[in-house]
C-alpha cells in the first residue's frame, strides 16, 4: 500500500535532514570531541598530586563530557537514544552523566499526531473514529523506534496503549550502527575488551524491533511463561489484544503506573525517609520481583526479555512490578545457558576457579591464558553481579585499575551480550537505590535446577531438583517484609498518584 502524501513528505523531509554522510560526519567529529577531552583531562590531573584536585578536574570533565553526551544523543536520536539508557546507569557513568542523560528516556522526538493518524490508518484499513473511542493525540512516550498513545476500544471500552512506529526510521538505525562498529574497533584497543561482537548483537537485535507482529508473539509467550511457572508472577507483562497487531502498529493492555525512575520522588512526596527501613523494603521488594522475573527467563526459559532500561519498568499499584517492550527479546542456547548457570553457582560460591572454568564453557576467551584466576573472578563479579566487589560503587572502564584492562577478553559470545545488559540494569538499580545486592545469590537456586534439569549434576537429580525447588519457591513467595511492613508498603503504593508512562524503543 502506497503512503499518503503527507506521510511521504514526512518520511522525505525525514531523510533528506539527516542523510548518511552528514549523520555520520556528525557522529564522529562528537565522538571525538568527548574522547580528546577525557585524553586530555586523564593527561591534566597526572601533574596534581593533591587527590580534591584531581577529582576537581574530573568532575568538571565530566560535566563537559555530560552535555556533549546529551546532545549528541538527542540531536542524532536514533540508536545514540539506546547508548544514552546503556551509559546513563549510576554503576557505569558518572554522577553527571547519569544525571544529565536519564532526561532523554522519554524525550525524543514525536512523531506529528496527522502521521500517526494516517499510520494507524493505513495499517488497519479503518478510520482511527472506527476502531477508537478516545485517542489522545499527544504520546505518553516517545522512544528511538516508537511512541505510545493512550486510547479506548469503541467495542469494548477497554483502555488500551497504542504502539507506532516513526517513520523512516530503519534507514538511519542502520547507518548509526554501522558508525557506532567503527567506533568499537577503535575503542576496544583502549579498553581491552570486544566491543565490536556487542554491536553487532545490537545489529541483529535492532532489526528484529521493526516488526511490530514478532514483539507481540514475544510478549504473549513471556506472559504465559510467568503464569505457568509461578503462582503469581513476578512481573506485569502487557496483555495484546487480538487482531489489533501489524507490522507497524500494536495494541496492547494499558498497565497505569510510575516509573521507576521517580520511585524516589514518590517516597520523599510521602514524608517517607529515603534511607529508612520502609523505603529500603520498597526497594528491596522490587529487585527481587525483577531479579527473580529475569533469572527465571535466562536460566529456566533461555527466551528473555532482551531491552531493559529503566524506561521500560513501571511500578504499579500493591507495590506490582511492570515490564514493558518486548521488541528486542533473545534466545539464549542451552549450552550457554547452563554454562551461564555455571557461572552464577561460581559467583555465589566464591569459587574462582568454577569461574574460570566457566569462562572456557562459555567460549569467553582472554588473550593471556595463564592470567589470575582471582582476577578473571573480579571481572566475572563485575560483569555478572549486581553487588560489586571491594566496597566498588562505579564500573571505570578507562581506569588504570580496570579489570577489563588487567584481563583483555579478546572473544565474547554476543549472545551474552543481552545478559550482560540485563546485570547493568540491576546493578544500576541497586546502585541507584543505595542497595548492596547480589543477584547471584537469589539465582544460584533458579541455576541449580537448571542444571539438574539437564542432568549436569552429580548425585541424586531428584533430591538437588526438590530441594532447588523449594529454595526457588522461597525465594519467589517471599520479599523479606513483615506483615506490617508489607501492609503499609502496599498502602503506600496504592495511593500513590499514580500516571501512564510508556518508553518503548
């Protein structure tokens, strides 16, 4: 079907602002820029001795470096959106960074409402008054891929979240990742890790995002698998709603709730002490829901939500847990998920030399094979847990004393990559939250039972499977609340003032 006119110009005008030379041209001269100067400031602080000095001077960089950031990602919009939910978690990026780019989780450019329109449209065959009662023409969310409107079935009356994608956006996705590949090879000389394996992962998975009707087949076997493996899930996933899917529109159950990121915000609304014992349960109560959602996914499915950022969990009401945007999903196979089940034991044993042994299951190759197995174990803990070793509230890539730098890994399986992400999202929530959490503890019962599914244990499989059952029970019907905690926590949430809020990638 041919677009209509408007719809055409939109997409022209679209193309013709940022075509691929100029998009990159821009790219790399920001890029550089933000490199030199951190060259330069690591130059600068080596001739002060006096440490406030130095940090003086970082700092300063870093606010520099921040709204360089800001803007070349807002400017260039596109997969750079992406980068900035990756770089601005607390665990990764400076304070300045993570203050300055989580403002763009939901700001990048809408789409014209007259567009959005027509897509639906077109995609449906009806007029928009046909199949809608309401439709709020500004968007709840606007991402690098899509934007979100609120509206309500006309047959049903049912509130419902509307998903659609910009236009024109395939064309320029490619051309930012290709520049982005450049960028890596050059990069992971100076890190001494395999950057370029991570965005070619991010190349397969971005393509798969373009197709409206594969995320709503995701969504619908994630929700399922919840229900079927607890007897309440851990999280809210959005319910599809049949016969309103295309390749470029998805109607979806509408989940009301706040983002995670003004969770702080609400409790400080309250009067509630941020630091105190209410407010830590809070926080502990929803990393354990999406530590447990995610572990159950990874181990037990190998079928995960493969996007998370902090634009993409809702808090709701009764304190539920909300994750959204399935658009990129991934299928981790059974040899690297038991391999990571492995890994997981090791981490939550202490056990350096599981680790490394791990490490060769999993194809994860080090340039040097007689390096430290106590350092290929930090990295491991870094890489594969939230709670960070040694009192670290930071990840400094660049830093003389970074393990990656002490460990070059020369190969790492990209599909690691998603799981990767997924440890930098809790560990950037448990960073933010004030909270020292492993998650490898509360998975190392979900790794067990894998493992013993699958026959890689030793001794009786039926008494590991009870017992790493049990354990796993526990661990999901519990959030190490007391009732009274529990009640005012729910009561909390419940009557918090609630808004939608959808970020959709």
């Amino acid at each position: 079907m041919l677009h209509s006119p408007d719809l055409q110009l939109f997409t022209e005008k679209l193309s013709e602002r940022w075509i691929p030379l100029e998009r990159s041209l821009q790219f790399r001269l920001r890029a550089a820029h933000i490199y030199t100067g951190y060259k330069v400031c690591q130059f600068r602080a080596k001739f002060f001795r006096d440490a406030a000095v130095q940090e003086a001077i970082w700092e300063r960089q870093h606010e520099l470096a921040a709204e360089q950031m800001y803007s070349l990602c807002y400017e260039l919009g596109g997969i750079f959106l992406k980068a900035a939910q990756i770089f601005g978690k607390p665990d990764l990026a400076p304070t300045a960074w993570v203050r300055r780019l989580v403002t763009l989780c939901d700001s990048a450019p809408a789409t014209p409402f007259k567009v959005v329109q027509q897509i639906v449209e077109e995609e449906f065959g009806k007029q928009i008054h046909e199949i809608f009662d309401q439709f709020d023409v500004d968007p709840v969310g606007s991402a690098s891929i899509a934007q979100v409107h609120r509206a309500r079935l006309r047959h049903t009356k049912t509130d419902v979240a509307v998903k659609v994608q910009h236009p024109g956006v395939w064309r320029l996705m490619m051309v930012d990742i290709h520049n982005l590949q450049d960028f890596a090879k050059f990069l992971q000389k100076e890190i001494k890790f395999d950057l370029f394996s991570l965005t070619k992962e991010v190349e397969k998975q971005i393509g798969c995002e373009f197709d409206f009707r594969r995320e709503a087949e995701a969504m619908e076997r994630i929700r399922n698998f919840f229900h079927s493996n607890n007897r309440k899930a851990p999280v809210l996933v959005p319910r599809v709603i049949n016969g309103l899917v295309t390749r470029k529109v998805l109607v979806m159950e509408f989940i009301n709730g706040i983002p995670i990121m003004n969770l702080g915000h609400e409790i400080a609304q309250r009067g509630i002490d941020p630091g105190g014992k209410l407010a830590t349960s809070v926080k502990l109560r929803i990393l354990e829901n999406l530590t447990l959602a995610y572990g159950q996914m990874i181990l037990k499915s190998g079928f995960f939500h493969a996007d998370p950022h902090p634009g993409n969990i809702l808090i709701c009401k009764n304190s539920e847990v909300a994750l959204l945007d399935y658009g990129q999903v991934k299928h981790l196979p059974d040899n690297l998920r038991l391999g990571f089940a492995n890994l997981v034991i090791a981490i939550a044993d202490n056990n350096p030399s599981k680790a490394a042994q791990s490490y060769r299951e999993l194809g994860i190759e080090i340039l040097k094979s007689d390096d430290n197995e106590e350092e290929l174990f930090q990295l491991a803990m870094k890489m594969f847990d939230t709670k960070l070793p040694g009192g670290m509230t930071i990840l400094s890539p660049f830093s003389e004393e970074s393990s990656l730098k002490k460990v070059a890994v020369q190969s790492f399986p990209e599909e690691l990559f998603s799981v990767l992400r997924t440890m930098q999202l809790l560990r950037g929530l448990s960073v933010g939250m004030g909270i020292s959490y492993s998650c490898a503890l509360q998975w190392r019962p979900l790794a067990l039972e894998a493992l013993c599914r699958a026959g890689r244990l030793e001794g009786d499989s039926n008494f590991y499977l009870q017992n790493a059952q049990l354990i796993s029970f526990s661990v999901s019907s519990s959030v190490n609340l007391e009732r009274g905690c529990n009640w005012t926590l729910c009561k909390l949430l419940r009557h918090c003032s609630f808004h939608s809020h959808f970020l959709w990638t």
